[in-house]
C-alpha cells in the first residue's frame, strides 16, 4: 500500500507546487495524474520516489516512511536516459549487481523478450530508435520487480502508433507482476487506456480536483461508446481545472 498523506512542497523562491495532497493506492492499481502545467505533476512524482524531500505530509509504503530513494520504488522519465557506454543488457542490468551471472543473464533476457527486444541485448543505445529505446528503460524498470512504478510522462516523445503499441506492452507486462503503476500524463488517451483511477490536479498550487474511476475492462477499445463517455467526463474535469478557482 502507497499512502500519500496532506503532501506540500515549496521550493525556495516561494513557489508552491503542490498542497494537501493525499492519496491511497492499492497494491496493483494503475493510477494516472492529470492537469494543466503548473499543478505539480512531476513534483508529486519526485516526492513519492524519494528524489526529493516534501515540505510538509508523509509518503509511506507499507507504513514506512520514504525519505530517499527506495530498492521497491522505480522511476521511468520521459527520455530513456539510457547510459551509453553500456550494451542494452548491460543497461535492463545495471540494478542487478547483487545477483549471481546466470541468474542476472536470465532475467535480463526475459525483461527484453517481454519488451519485443530479445534479439538486442547486444546492441548499443545509439543504435536504437525511440521507440526501442524506452522499451528497453520499461525493461529495466521492471526488472528490479519493484512494487511501485512511476512514470513521468514516458511516451510523450514518441509518435502516436509507437506509444500506442508502447501502452499495450506496458499493460501485458504489468499483467505478470501487478506492481502500482503512478503515471503523468498530458495524454487523455493514455490516461483511459491504462487507469483504474485517474486523478485530475488544479494548479497553483497543484491539489486534487477530481478522481475519475474507470470501470472498462482491459484492453480497451479507444472507439466505443463507452471509452468515449468516459473522456467526456474527464474532458469536462479537466475544462474545471483550468478554470480560477
């Protein structure tokens, strides 16, 4: 369980990015964050990996608090931010230094296998598209096995039939060990596609205005009447959100 309790960061040219944000996520629940720039998106992001310190209110997994970065809390950015001088396997690796080869060799395999990527462990990140190489940070992600997973925005960079395809691989992969998905997006499309939840944010400082439950089985086609009711709802919050409060 992720607890989020009455969360607030001020930085210190005064600016409040987030106040009195509280949240509770269910072990396996996909989660999507929403809202116009300025609500603290990224913010709440760096706050529950433990990148950065709140200013007041508490995160806690599994009743424990998070101060710093925890081996159970993972991050995926909106670049790849792969390291170069490393072959992909040795990148989807780099957390596993604690196992044995084997066991390490194996592991990395199955995280590219998962990706569509089996043949490229060799290979280098320059050589890589976009898209591939995202695929091989989801990889690397979750290769840790990680109880939470966050994702800033991940497939914002990519064109619209590559982050769709990328949806879908993050959802079959998700399906084997159902870690808590936290996701950022701008998308209202990804948003639908992968939430159980999606939490829409004012900003200034950023708060919650809204928490959409999205009850549409998986995988869910993007145009029938249903998904299509659902981002009329989300489109109205959303239209609420950027209004003065």
């Amino acid at each position: 369980m992720l607890t989020l309790r009455k969360l607030g960061k001020t930085y210190a040219n005064g600016t409040r990015a987030l106040e009195g944000f509280s949240l509770d996520l269910s072990p396996g629940e996909i989660v999507a964050i929403i809202g116009g720039s300025g609500c603290g998106k990224s913010t709440l992001l760096r706050l529950i990996s433990g990148l950065e310190s709140p200013t007041h209110g508490t995160v806690e997994l599994n009743g424990d608090p998070v101060s710093k970065p925890h081996p159970l809390i993972n991050l995926i950015f909106q670049e790849p931010r792969l390291l170069p001088w490393l072959s992909v396997a040795n990148n989807v690796g780099f957390g596993l230094a604690e196992l044995g080869g084997d066991d390490r060799r194996q592991r990395v395999e199955a995280a590219l296998q998962k990706v569509g990527l089996g043949k490229f462990g060799g290979r280098w990140p320059k050589e890589l598209s976009g898209g591939q190489a995202q695929r091989v940070a989801i990889a690397r992600a979750l290769v840790t096995r990680p109880e939470i997973l966050l994702l800033d925005e991940p497939f914002s960079a990519l064109d619209a039939f590559t982050r769709a395809d990328l949806q879908d691989h993050l959802l079959d992969i998700w399906s084997e060990t159902r870690p808590t998905l936290v996701l950022v997006t701008h998308d209202i499309d990804e948003a639908l596609v992968l939430a159980d939840r999606i939490i829409v944010m004012r900003p200034w400082p950023g708060r919650i205005l809204d928490e959409i439950r999205i009850d549409l089985p998986r995988k869910r086609g993007r145009a029938s009447a249903s998904f299509e009711a659902a981002k009329r709802q989300l489109l109205s919050s959303l239209n609420r959100s950027l209004q003065p409060s």
